[in-house]
C-alpha cells in the first residue's frame, strides 16, 4: 500500500484540473463574464443567432472536451480554453431556451437548476464522489465537464432572471451573487460541510456573477447597462484571462474534497 505522501504525488501528477485557488476564481470569474460578452457578441453583434451561435460555440466545445479527455497531463492553456467554450456555449444555450423557446428565466433557472442537479447525482451514484480531486478517468472527465456546461447555461439563466425579472438590475445582481459566494466561503472556512458540494456551489454562483457583470458591460444605457463594445469587452477580457494565467500559479494540485476520497 502507498503511503499518503506517495500517493498524494501520484494525484498530482495524474490530475488534469488546475488547484483550487484564489488564482482559480480569479481566472473563472474573468472567464465568466467573457462568457457572457463573447456569446452576445456571436449571436447579437454578428447577429448569427442564439441557436446557430450555439451550434458553433458546442462544437468548439466538443472539440476541446474531447482533447482535454486525451491529454496526458494538466494543460492550462487547454482547460481555460474548454472553461472560455462551455461558459459561451451556456450563454447561447441558455439565451436560446429562455428567449426563443419563450421558456422564460424563470422555468429556465428552473429546469437547469434541476439538471445541474441531476448530473452531481449521477456522478455520484456512479462514483461514489463528486470531489474534483477525482477527475482522472476518462468516465469522471465526461461528468466533470457536463457539469460545468450546463452549470454555466443555468449561470446565464439564473443572471437574467436577478437582473430583469427580479428587479435588481445589473450591478443589483451581481452583488447579490457576491455576497452568495461570500457566504459560502465563509462556510468553507467555518463549517465542516462538504467540500465538494461548497466547490460546486461556488462554482455555480460564479457564472451568474460573470453574467450580470458582461450584460452590465455591454447592455445599452437605457438597459442599465454601460454599451461598451461586446467585441472590445470580449478581447479585454481575453486580455486580462490571458495575463492571469501566465502570472497567477497553474498547476495540477490538491482540491477541496480531497479528504474525501477513499483511501487506496
């Protein structure tokens, strides 16, 4: 049997998901709110669509699941890049659902919620654990990242619903968000609540942060909004992602939950 030390360099070296750190957010947070400008940006600006923008940002997608589901090793060039492309394809999605299927923020929220839902359950009934710290297998990748797509189309929904149908606005929205996560920091650090469900909550809260933050961006003024360019927004923000992932730590590391992982 290994002792914890060895084994804990075995995960290090096996894991394809970054350490959970302030850089983390940081960077999520950032790749968030380009989510958001960079969908409004195909599918308003270019007037493409939400359902052919969507088409487009899921096969980019696809394309990049499957090569961070191929590579050997922790690339953080390669999982922004599949973080940038499923938090685009959720505002696409989730703009589709709500708007041209005339679902409504509400019922979309809703029926996203419950399908973020459904997908931590399964991947839980089918191993035993949904703590990052597990997302090594070809079959947990596959999980992992279903997650975090529908994770930021409920984002975009959830966004939508605080600015506009609650009332809150834009900058409302997003400090009710903030304070959301403050929350569930503080439970991470003064509770013994699982780690893994805190890291999902936060993981979520994040997107619907970014989201009010682009559309507080890019929305017109009388919208509430700054109308800056969706295409300037997007590459400043791609600028500042950029920057924050040659500058802030990036590598493959221990996780919340990782003392839930059953011992070998």
């Amino acid at each position: 049997m290994q002792d914890s030390s060895a084994r804990s360099t075995v995960d290090r070296v096996v894991s394809k998901v970054p350490a959970v750190t302030l850089g983390f957010w940081t960077i999520k947070i950032l790749a968030t709110t380009l989510g958001e400008t960079g969908g409004d940006t195909l599918s308003m600006s270019m007037n493409l669509g939400y359902l052919s923008s969507t088409f487009i940002f899921l096969g980019i997608l696809s394309a990049l699941v499957i090569a961070q589901i191929m590579a050997k090793r922790f690339n953080a060039w390669l999982y922004w890049a599949t973080i940038i492309a499923s938090t685009t394809a959720g505002t696409t999605m989730a703009d589709f659902a709500t708007r041209s299927l005339g679902i409504g923020y509400a019922g979309g929220s809703a029926i996203l919620l419950a399908s973020v839902i459904g997908v931590l359950m399964i991947w839980q009934l089918s191993e035993k654990s949904i703590s990052v710290d597990t997302v090594n297998t070809p079959r947990v990748e596959v999980f992992y990242w279903a997650a975090i797509t529908v994770s930021q189309t409920l984002g975009t929904a959830l966004g939508d619903w605080m600015a506009d149908d609650a009332g809150v606005g834009f900058l409302g929205g997003a400090g009710i968000f903030a304070a959301a996560l403050a929350v569930v920091a503080a439970l991470y650090v003064w509770t013994r609540i699982s780690r893994a469900l805190l890291f999902w909550a936060a993981f979520i809260l994040t997107r619907p942060l970014g989201a009010t933050v682009g559309d507080f961006l890019d929305k017109p003024l009388d919208h509430g909004g700054l109308a800056f360019s969706r295409p300037l927004a997007t590459a400043v923000l791609g600028a500042l992602i950029l920057a924050g992932i040659l500058l802030l730590p990036q590598k493959a590391g221990s996780h919340p939950g990782k003392s839930e992982t059953p011992a070998a």
